[in-house]
C-alpha cells in the first residue's frame, strides 16, 4: 500500500467522520432525528486501522506507547477520552500532507456548515436562541451561537492558509463578512476576538515592508512558546484567587460573563489533582449552581485531566509552534495563538475536532500555499 493511498483514504475517512461529527455532536439534528452514532468506537476503529500500516520510528512508537498509557489512565480517572481519540488520530495521520489535510478540513466544514443552515432554514431542526444584555442570539441550528462562532474561527484560519498568500485582500474581506455575521447574529465574544485576531495577525503577516514582516514573524513565534503557559498559569491563578469583594475581580469577571466566580467555586469543592478526576455535568453538579461548564480549557484540563496530562498537552503546543516555525508556516502560529487566547473563555482546546492544529505534528509539512517571499525567509 503506498503512501498516497494511505493519505487519500485517510482524508475521505475523516472528512467523513468530521462531517457527522458536526452534524450530529455540533448541531441540533440529533434532538431532531433522535440519530445515534458512537463516534468513540468509529475513532478508535478508525485510527487504529491505520496505526497498523504505519511504520514508526523507535522514538515516535515509544511516543504513542507512552501517550496511549496515559490517555487510557487519565480517561479512567476522568472519564473522558479526549485524549485518546486525540493521540491516535495523531498517529494515523503520519505522512498525510499538511495543505491536502486543512484543504480537506476547509471544504467539510463549509459543507457541513450549510448543511446544518439549511436544515434550520427547512425546520427540520431547532434553533438556539439566547438573549444577553437585550441582544437575541442565534445559533442557526447549532447547539449553541458559540459553536458556530467556534467553527467560524477555522474556517477564517484556514482561509487564510489556503488563500491568503495569493489572495489577501479578499481572505480580508471574508474575515470582516463573518465577524459582522458574529457580531449580527451570534454575538460569540470568544469568535470575535479570535476573528480579529486573525485579521489583524494576518494584515501584520503580510505587510509589505520586509523589516516589520520579519521582526513580526519572531514575535508570533514568541508568543506561540510563551502564551499556552501565561494563559494557563494565569488563568488558573485568577480563578483560585477570585475574590468577589474585590472591585477588580468584579470587574473582570463580568467581562467574562460570570465565569471566574463559577470556576472559582467550583476549584473549592474539586481541588486540582495529579491524574485529574471526575466532574459531572449535570443540574445538581454544583448545588444548583446556574453555570454547568467549566469554561476556559486550561483550568478545564487541570480539574478533569490532571497536572500532568494539562503539563505536556502544553508541551504539545509548543512542539506545533516550533514546528511551524522551522517551516515558516506563519499563519498557522497566528492560528494556534488564537486558539490558545479564545480558550480563555471555551473549554475545546485539547478537542481536535475544534483545534486542528493538534492532528499535524506527524503530517509532511509541505509549502504548497506558501508565496516566494515566505519560503525565502
């Protein structure tokens, strides 16, 4: 079996498992249709499958032996297994070529992304309204208006890794269209940062002045190496110490929509443990605390995960940046760095089916999209 065959079987499969996926864990059609899938079962069959046509270095076989044991641990302690679905599919997808994988990833999310629209536009499935500060919110069919947002945050990102070099003006110009649709319908503060983040990260990227281009360039690197530890260490730091008499903590956690008194009262029942452990979701969780979700995906980690899952998922990101730095994929820093800011306030960032970033580290790093200036620098 050749490379190229294990690298078209493995997109079609994946973007078919990504389609469902979105369909039925990110939308409304299941309420609808009541359609069950086990998405685990099919990940693992899936993943393992191609695991077994793989040839492995002795480091990188040590690497998933290690990361299988401990994803299999904490998810016995968590009972959660998003890391094990995330370190096979990792594996799998050795040798697949970075810009077929996000060319791929672009195309099935749009399509899904319609999908999901035009079956709300048919009342085939329900809407997810929300009203905030007088504002309605809606999710056009999604579980909620920040799923969306969520979604839109790729596909911006991928945008501009596909289109950008060539095409920046309108990769601009896409990115205003959908922060206006978040600003107009969703109303996703998290989508909305990351959205500008990307705009303004990218307007930077590709500026036309070399010397700001290449000193811009070592700060997102900077910042892809430093920023998974400030918000982690920060993040976690804010919440324990929240202290609601406190005229800056007030304000800071009504600026993040109540989270931080939440999750800080949710630290003094479940104090922070090696393996992590097992936090329930339902109404009677906290005491009939309003919020049910731990929203921000550092602090997320630490309580459900552990210490130490938490400590190398973010060595994890660091190796990515890295990466993406010694092949000069820019934009893809700029796109894990936004992940990473918005996580602040969502809890996906060790879900790979929202952070795509995370499937690449084994994948061939080709420069297909990059210009000439960029694989000159």
């Amino acid at each position: 079996m050749t490379q190229h065959f294990k690298n078209n079987i493995w997109l079609t499969f994946y973007g078919i498992y990504l389609f469902w996926y979105i369909l039925l864990l990110m939308s409304n059609l299941n309420l609808a249709t009541k359609i069950q899938m086990p998405f685990f079962t099919i990940s693992i069959v899936f993943s393992g499958l191609f695991l077994m046509f793989q040839a492995y270095s002795l480091s990188e076989l040590l690497t998933l032996i290690l990361g299988l044991t401990l994803a299999v641990v904490v998810s016995l302690t968590s009972h959660t297994i998003v890391f094990i679905t995330l370190v096979m599919f990792v594996f799998s997808a050795k040798g697949v070529y970075l810009s077929d994988f996000i060319r791929v990833d672009f195309w099935v999310r749009c399509m899904a992304i319609l999908t999901v629209i035009f079956f709300w536009k048919i009342n085939l499935i329900p809407n997810m309204q929300v009203i905030r500060d007088g504002q309605l919110r809606s999710s056009l069919g999604f579980l909620h208006p920040n799923t969306l947002g969520a979604l839109l945050v790729i596909i911006c990102g991928e945008i501009y890794f596909l289109y950008g070099t060539k095409q920046t003006w309108l990769s601009h110009l896409l990115t205003l269209g959908l922060i206006l649709l978040d600003h107009l319908v969703l109303d996703s503060r998290s989508a909305e940062i990351g959205l500008w983040c990307l705009l303004i990260g990218h307007v930077i990227l590709y500026s036309r002045w070399t010397t700001v281009r290449a000193q811009v360039t070592k700060f997102f690197k900077w910042l892809g190496y430093l920023g998974p530890w400030l918000f982690l260490v920060g993040s976690t730091v804010l919440i324990v110490k929240f202290n609601a008499a406190n005229a800056y903590f007030s304000r800071l956690n009504e600026l993040f929509s109540q989270r931080l008194a939440y999750m800080n009262y949710v630290s003094t029942y479940y104090p922070i443990k090696f393996w992590g452990q097992f936090i329930p979701n339902g109404p009677d969780s906290y005491q009939n605390v309003a919020r049910q979700t731990i929203d921000n995906s550092y602090f997320s980690m630490l309580e459900r995960t552990g210490l130490l899952a938490t400590v190398i998922f973010i060595i994890y990101l660091l190796m990515l940046t890295q990466k993406f730095a010694q092949h000069h994929l820019t934009s893809l820093i700029i796109l894990t760095i936004t992940f990473c800011l918005i996580s602040l306030m969502e809890s996906r960032l060790n879900y790979f089916q929202y952070t795509i970033v995370l499937l690449t580290y084994l994948m061939q790093m080709d420069d297909k999209y990059l210009s000439e200036k960029e694989r000159q620098r």
